[in-house]
C-alpha cells in the first residue's frame, strides 16, 4: 500500500505551527515546554505502515520512571522530544518530534516515526500520559496535552497568592470572557521536581478537576480537546495574567464584579466553580 507524506499529514503540521507560534510568543524557551497530542489510528495508518516499529523507548529514560500508562495501550500520540527546542520544530519535524504508540503492558512505547537523531520523548510524559487518562475519564473526546513556561503567567506566581481561588479569582477579573475560557478556574500544585513521576500523578489528579493546572515558579499545563482549543485556553490564562502584571503595582479603580461575571456564565450557560466567586 503506498502512504502519504507523511509531512503532509495535518496533525504533523499543527503541531509544527503551534510549537513556532509558542515560541514566537516567548514562552517556551529553549527546550522548554513539551506537547502530546492523541491521534486517529486510521488517520495515522494512511502515513505509516502501522507494523513497523523502528525501535522501542521505554518510560524509564530521563528520569526513573515506575507509572503504568496500561489504560492507553495501543493509542497513538505524537510528542514532542526532550531536550528539542520548540524553535525549531517548524523546520525540522523529524529529529523534534515521534509518534509513538503505548505498548500493552503500558511500560514503554513503539516509536512509528521521528526522534531521528536518537532521542525520545519529553521528560514530562509520565504527566503527560497521566494527564489524558485523567481528562479522558472525564471527557472522551479530550486529545490534547500541552506544558509552557507562558512568562506573564510566571512573573505572576512570584507575586500573587498561589491558592486556587485567589488565583482563579484574580485571573478571571482580568479579561471579561476569562470566566467563559476557563469556567472551572485554574488548579495550582506547589513547586514539585518536573520529570517526576510524582509531579505526573499530582498534575494528573488535579486534572480529574480543571483543564488549567499552574506548577508553581515552572509554567502550565493545559488539556482540551484539540490544539486550537489547549491552545486557546492557555493564551487567555496568559493574557489574564499579562493584564495582572501591567496593573497590580497601580491603584485599581475599577473591576469586574462576581455579579457580572455571573451574568456571563449564565449567557454563555456554562457551570462555574461558584465556590471561587464570593457571592453575598
Ligand atoms: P523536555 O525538554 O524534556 O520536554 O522538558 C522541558 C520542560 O519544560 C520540562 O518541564
Ligand atoms: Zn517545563
């Protein structure tokens, strides 16, 4: 059977766009930052021959890894490499990223394609994969998982309460569709080491509960059900924290009430976290 080009395969082509556009907007330095991206077996089996492995990587790597990724066995994602800068992902796809598809005994990973130079996935993929199990039980249709160091939102934990409420709070006064984007606020772990194991089932465990998770003084992890929407929520969460940053050294004068913000869940018809607004 002949396969297409595989460069031409449009999640291969999304992930080379949003990988620049976050570098473009500063906030994945150097390597920092890693995406995994669930995909189609059938649309993936019209690029590579499905029965072909070019070699195994197993979870064990980085850093000692002990997590059980059985419940995705057989899914197939494509992840970005540790140690590859997102910068230039856009011009060279195949050393930057893989595709790779869970073993059965969910321990390692048969690479299809990439990581050409050698190299494996991200050192974050014990939080990535636990991540999609967590969101996927609460939503089937969630594919994407997606670590930034967004910089707005990075100065703003030097300086503002890290407790969930306060945050979310603060975060959705900044931008009146903040509480539409991210309705079940923003959840918040304390520094923890990345690469862990252990920073993967407290991140993963968050996301039984929000879509945002903020690792304190490192950056942000973000789920949704494709690029554009992950995408999406992690730039208004920044955006909102940009707002912070340019206005809580002034004198505030005006806000945006719990009321209005209220009146906005209800147009939209969306269910909010109401225990993160003070209501009278
Ligand atoms: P990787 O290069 O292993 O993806 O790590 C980058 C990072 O942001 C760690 O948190
Ligand atoms: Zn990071």
């Amino acid at each position: 059977m002949a396969y297409k080009d595989i460069l031409s395969a449009p999640f291969v082509t999304e992930m080379r766009d949003t990988c620049a556009n976050m570098y473009r907007l500063g906030w994945d330095e150097r390597n920092g930052g890693n995406i995994s991206y669930l995909l189609d077996e059938k649309q993936v089996g019209e690029y590579l021959d499905l029965d072909r492995v070019v070699r195994e990587i197993p979870f064990m790597g980085v850093n000692a890894s002990a997590f059980d990724a059985k419940a995705l066995a057989g899914k197939i994602f494509i992840v970005t490499g540790t140690g590859k800068y997102f910068k230039n992902v856009h011009g060279d796809p195949e050393n930057n990223l893989g595709i790779v598809r869970i073993k059965k005994d969910g321990k390692a990973a048969e690479l299809l394609w990439g990581y050409k130079d050698g190299g494996r996935f991200t050192s974050e993929f014990p939080a990535h994969m636990m991540s999609h199990m967590a969101r996927l039980n609460v939503d089937p249709e969630n594919r994407v998982v997606m670590h930034s160091h967004p910089t707005h939102l990075l100065a703003m934990n030097y300086v503002h309460e890290l407790d969930e409420k306060k945050l979310t709070h603060t975060l959705w006064e900044m931008c009146t569709e903040c509480i539409v984007v991210f309705p079940d606020g923003v959840g918040v772990l304390p520094w923890m080491l990345c690469g862990t194991d252990d920073i993967g089932i407290a991140t993963a465990d968050k996301m039984k509960d929000f879509r945002v998770v903020v690792w304190a003084l490192h950056g942000v992890y973000g789920a949704g059900k494709n690029m554009d929407e992950c995408f999406g929520l992690i730039e208004t969460v920044e955006k909102a924290a940009q707002i912070y940053m340019l206005t809580s050294h002034m004198k505030r004068i005006n806000t945006i009430t719990d009321e209005d913000m209220l009146k906005l869940v209800d147009l939209f018809k969306v269910k909010c976290r109401t225990d993160f607004l003070n209501l009278k």
